[in-house]
C-alpha cells in the first residue's frame, strides 16, 4: 500500500484473457472504467494487462468483480497486487 497525496491506496495489475480479436476492444473499455490506471493489449498468454488502483483491499476486489469481469469479451482474470517487500 502506497499513500497517494496523502491518502494510502492499494495498487494490482489484473491480466485478463479475452476471446480471439477482442483485446483491442477490451483494453478501450477498460480504460474507461474509473480506478484504471492504464490499460494496454500485448501478446503472450494474457491479452490485455490493466493497472489499477483503489482505496482498500474491498473497493479493488469491486472494481475487478463489479467493473472490470463486467466487459463483454473477457474469459478470465488473475489479479496480483502489488506489494512492498
């Protein structure tokens, strides 16, 4: 956990499989999706690999359950927070 202008926030990366030609779409729309850092398609076994950040543990599982899995495309995610060893 970081703190961010004061506040702590709690960063992961999500790596999200997507159906055959759907990454591109998939990355746009979750560039959208607010507490989305970045949002990029690439190639290797995962498709599209978002940085997210939110205030807590909870709203982070939220926004990958409620927002990010709600993208029409999307197979399956693996969601790694970061951590500060």
């Amino acid at each position: 956990m970081r703190k961010t202008k004061g506040r702590a926030v709690v960063h992961a990366y999500i790596l999200i499989q997507t159906e055959v030609g759907k990454a591109a779409a998939v990355a746009e729309e979750i560039a959208k999706i607010p507490g989305v850092a970045t949002s990029e398609d690439v190639t290797g076994p995962y498709d599209v690999i978002v940085r997210a950040e939110a205030d807590s543990v909870d709203q982070l599982g939220q926004l990958v359950v409620a927002k990010v899995q709600g993208v029409e495309g999307i197979t399956r995610t693996l969601t790694c927070p970061v951590v500060h060893l």
